[in-house]
C-alpha cells in the first residue's frame, strides 16, 4: 500500500428530516449567502421555496445565482464569483446535484484568488483557501457532497477539466433521500453508473502487489449500488432503496476507494469527460460507454485486476465480467457504445483528440497516446 | 434507514514515513506536550526515543504519563488529568495501541471538566470539549485512531464502561504499519477478532429494513481483515499485510459501519467487556468466546441478519456460518469457549452479575436480563 492522507471533514446530515437542521448549521457563517442553484427543478419540488424560508428565518441576506447547467461551465462560474465578490457574501449555499456542488466549489476558491479560476484546473495555481461552502443534495451520483472535487468545462475551448482540493471540502451536506424520489428513471441510471465509475477506477489501475482493503471495500460499495439501483427503478419512491443509494454514491467518491493505493487513476473518466463535453451527454450515459471499452483493453493488456474483481463479484473470469457490467448497463437504460449515442465516423476522431488532450492535462499521456485511446474507443463502437 | 449525522474529521497520516510529518502537524498545537504512553513496549521497538526527538526538535516541553495498563484504569487516568492541569499542558500526544488512546481521550476531556471524569462513563455529564490530542497508533484494533470513543475500567467498582464523544476525536493520527511487525501473534489474533467486532455489532443488531450500504460496507471490510491476519500470522513482517489490516482496523470503527443503522447495538462488547474487567483477558480474547455465543442465541431468537451474513461472507446457511467464524477464531490462535478462559463455575455467575449491571448502564437490561444473558453464556460453555 501506498503512503497516504486522509482527511474528510465533511459533515453529512443524512435522512428525511435533514433540513431541520440547515438553519442552525449556517447560523454562525455570517449574514450574506451565495444560493446557487441549478435550472429550476428545486423550485418543481418545493425546495426553492423551502430553503428561501430556511434562510430567511435564519435571517441570512441572499444573493441568487442560479442556472447552473448539468456539466457546469466556466463562463457561469465566473458569474458567480464575480456575484460573491461583488456582494460580499460570507458562505455559499449549493443546493442542486453534482454539477451545482461543483460550480459551487469553484466559486467559493475563485472569490478569493486573485487570478483567474481556470488556473485551477489547468494546474497552473492551486487552490489555498475556499468561502465556507453547505450543500443540499437533490440527485445522487458524483459525489461532490463529500469530497473537494469540482469538474467544469471551459466551453471557449471545451476542455472539461477536474481537480481536487482540500480547502473546497463543503462544511456539511445534507442529504434526504426524498429530495431524490422525482429523478428520472434514466437519469437514475446514470447516477449508479456514475457512482459505480468513482469506485472502480483505483480498484482497475492501481499497482499495490496486495490492497484488500480498498478492493474489498469497493467490492461491497458497487454491489450496495447494483443492489438499491434496481430497485429504485421499479419502486422509484420506495424511500430505503433511495436513502442506501445516496450514502453508497457518497461513499464512492469519499477519498476511501483510492486512498493508499498507488498509480491509482481515472481512465474511464478521461474517456468519458469529452464526449459530454463535446456532445452534452449525460455524465454517466458516458461511462457506460468508457468503463467496459476500457476494461476490455486493460484486460488484454494484462491487468489482472478485471479478472479479480469479475471473480468476486460475479463468480466468472475477466471477459464474462465484462460482460456482466455492460449486460447490467443495458438493463438499467445507460449507453454501452458510442454508436447509440451517434457518436460515429469524423466524431469519433474528434473525441479522440479531445481524449488526447484530457491526458495530457492529466499527466496520463505516457500511457495514453492517441492510439491507445482509438483502440480503446474501437471496443465500444 | 435511519437519520444521521456522520462526521469524522481525524486525519490519518498512514504509511512506513508517517512520523516524518508529525512534527509539522504538531507545530500549530503550543508548547507543552502530555506524553501518554504504556509500560515500555515503545522504548524497545526505538519508538519513544523517535518521539522524544521529534518532540525536541519541535521546540516542546514534554510532561510524560506513562504506564497506562491493557484495560486503562480510572485511576491512572485521574493521574493524567491531575498532571495534565498542574502542568497546564496545551496538547496530548498518545503513542501505543486501544488502551493508551482511550485513557489519553479521558484525560483530554477530564481536565477541561470541573467534575468526577466518571461522570462521563456513567452517563452523568456529557464531554463538551476537550484537549486537542493526537496520536502514533503502535497496535491497530479497537479503532480508536480514528473516533471519539474510550472505554476505561474503575478498579473500585469492577465496571468497564465505554462512550462516544466527537470532541474527544483525534485531530491527527499517525499510522506507520512498521511499528506493528513485533506484535505477537497471539495479540495480532486478537486484534483481529476485536476488528471483526467493530464490523459486525451493527450488522447484527440493527432493525432496518433494508441496509446495504452498511452490510456490503462490512462484508467488505471483515473479508479484508481475515484475509490480512492470515497472511500477518504466515509472514509477521509482511509489510503490506500489516498495513491492510492496520487501515481497516479503522475503517471497522471510524462511525461507518453503524452510521444510520436504526437499533444497532453492541451486545458481543457487552458480554465481552465484564470477562476482562475481571479476568483481566485480553479484549479480543473474551469478543472470539462472546461473538459466536451470541450469534447462536440470536439467530435461535429469530435474527435473521445471521444468516444473510453467512450467506454472503460463506455461502452457508446460518448454523454453518456461526461455525466458520468459530473455526476461523479457533484457527488464528483466539479462545471461543468461557472454559479455555478459565471461567467456569462461580466465576460464570460472576460474570452474569457484571454483564447485567453494564445492560443496565447501557440501556440494554430490557432485553437482556440475567437469564438471557445467563442463556447466551450457555452457548460458549
């Protein structure tokens, strides 16, 4: 195992009377809040109105910034920041998915650096100090809600870049799973997917001779997650099935699936981010896609992670888990080629150099050359 | 599920260059140290000298409170306290295993209480605040690294009593698997056990209707901790074993495996805790003779978390399953009967007598009344 630190300090407020509790958590924060909140669907279930009252009764000042897209953009972001600075706020207040979270994040570091935020994500700074963040949870998957992380997509160039830092690590989520009942069925999907991504990308990549904690820890996450996904989709307002879904997608992306394990990485996701970037496809939709395409190539290249893992959650060998994880893919609705989501010929060959960039950024193009990339993109044609 | 809050901000600098850092993460904390330790072990394995130039080079003034006993003692820790405040100490820095951590949680919460530190084990007052304390973890088991929680047993009265307070966690704790090579054998068996309790109490206990998350999380993390024994007991020294089982020994009981498990108890602690407090056994010890025993009465009852367990961790049914944790005990070298312990007779009744009055402390005497417990005993005869 791989020297490591682990610090989360995120303080999660789990169940359905979460928000009970949202005035006293923000009440020594200061006066002004930034709200930001996404297109609208929080006003549809009443949590616009909710929170508004929330923060009135908790006498807090509030400054609206709302239109957050679902993979938030670099231009909005410095909407924001400009909003927070301008008005002074003292926290911020995310209520919405991970897309909200994230831009969210990017603003509370943004406000108080002097440069341009983007440098964040290019690596060209790096984030010190963040406006104290709370966030209200309404859909499940990325795992925002419990870790530093923010992705954003710079549309000038569409690059769609991640980081993570510590300083951004929210103060307190709150999670109710009821906030959850009213998500789509295929968005859903997505969620699992994008929740079952965040746990096996350090399981598939790292090269520790021996990490069972991690693995069988990530082992147990995704079958939490297969299990409590199909049943929200048959039961979409069955409250345990969605609670166990929320923690597990918490728990996926916390810091512990990757913690200690050495050349850990996030193949998939660098496969994925440019088709949503380019294309604007759901988040997850996309890792349907990249998750058994990259399987595939790492298991013919000789990575015995694809087979372990196929054993113990599955009881069969690397090609029949393969196969498993894209047969589950296809029975909750999500995308397992590029084909189904028209993305053919001349797009191709431009995700490709979109990919190619992404490695680069990310420090993986050793490994990652435009070649290796179009093979692996030929296995989920 | 059910409501909760889940907040754990200790941070865990682990691996074989763990103490390398220490000093920096101390400088911020004043200049008078408590030095909690035990009886010695860590002057033999060159711990204490590394800590005491560690200390030196960070400009600390060192008080030492060492000879803390394997189950502390109320009385050692009112020692602590007493020093802690003559010498007006700014920090505690606990360096040993369960035992040294534990006692240094309570003497960071007595010494900021006007009252009897009793009080808090009793239920009598609650920890409010506390000694900043950080700690160099020497023997991974009872999680206390990692949580706010303390066990102490008082000597006048017989009772080993336990409690949870968040001020009481850790700021920082320091995990460097190599302090753990020269653990014996027997001890590391043990360790195991007391890990494997940490999964399993709530598992067991809890009435939720559908918990996958917290079951597949324990699973998970019990698979790990019985794979890493073995291969500790092959190989002593096997660096990447020591360090899989030192991470999940924490991860057993880091708040995860209860967090929103409605009605999870801890009856295997509470029938476990009355044979050392007496007997002076070994924690781990008395949990591989009351695990079993209570499984078997509680599946008797109708508990059918027994079986899923069994199911899932062994592909048996549950009878089979409560004999695969008992050969497993049996084969690490850890005792699953009250006779192989020496309690036999009078000294049964003793215990029955004991484990009743920490039911009633608890609020679990509803429950468990004598007869039951008398019942459960029955079993691990």
């Amino acid at each position: 195992m791989n020297n490591f630190t682990f610090y989360n300090r995120v303080k999660i407020v789990f169940g359905k009377d979460a928000l009970d509790s949202l005035g006293s958590e923000i009440a020594g924060l200061g006066k002004r809040v930034l709200f930001v909140y996404g297109k609208g669907t929080i006003k549809k279930i009443g949590l616009y109105d909710r929170v508004i009252s929330i923060l009135k009764d908790a006498s807090k000042e509030i400054v609206e910034h709302s239109g957050v897209k679902p993979n938030p953009v670099l231009s909005h972001t410095k909407e924001g920041i400009t909003k927070a600075r301008q008005e002074k706020v003292d926290f911020i207040l995310a209520v919405g998915g991970g897309s909200v979270l994230d831009e969210s994040k990017a603003i509370a570091a943004g406000t108080l650096y002097s440069g341009d935020v983007w440098d964040f994500f290019t690596g060209d700074a790096e984030i010190k100090e963040s406006v104290p963040l709370v966030t209200v949870l309404t859909v499940p998957a990325t795992g925002s809600e419990m870790n530093g992380g923010m992705v954003v997509t710079n549309e000038e160039t569409d690059d769609k870049f991640g980081l993570v830092a510590e300083p951004t690590q929210p103060l307190a989520s709150f999670l109710d799973p009821t906030l959850t009942f009213s998500i789509p069925k295929d968005y859903t999907a997505y969620s699992g997917v994008d929740a079952i991504s965040h746990c096996v990308e350090g399981y598939f990549t790292h090269n520790c001779p021996y990490a069972p904690v991690q693995e069988r820890y990530v082992e147990g996450i995704v079958r939490a997650i297969m299990e409590s996904i199909e049943k929200i989709l048959e039961k979409p307002d069955d409250y345990d099935s969605r609670a166990a879904f929320m923690w597990a997608a918490s728990l996926a992306w916390n810091g512990l699936t990757m913690a200690g394990l050495e050349g850990a990485g996030v193949p998939s996701h660098m496969l994925a981010h440019p088709l949503s970037a380019l294309y604007d496809m759901a988040h997850g939709a996309t890792l349907s896609i990249t998750i058994p395409a990259w399987m595939t190539w790492a298991h013919r290249q000789g990575n015995d992670h694809i087979e372990r893992f196929s054993r113990n959650m599955f009881g069969v060998d690397a090609e029949m888990g393969i196969e498993k994880m894209k047969s589950w893919f296809r029975k909750i609705g999500s995308p397992v080629s590029l084909s189904e989501a028209g993305v053919t010929g001349q797009k191709v060959d431009r995700v490709v150099e979109k990919t190619f960039d992404l490695a680069k950024a990310w420090d993986m193009d050793s490994t990652y050359s435009k070649e290796v990339i179009r093979k692996i993109y030929s296995f989920c044609p």
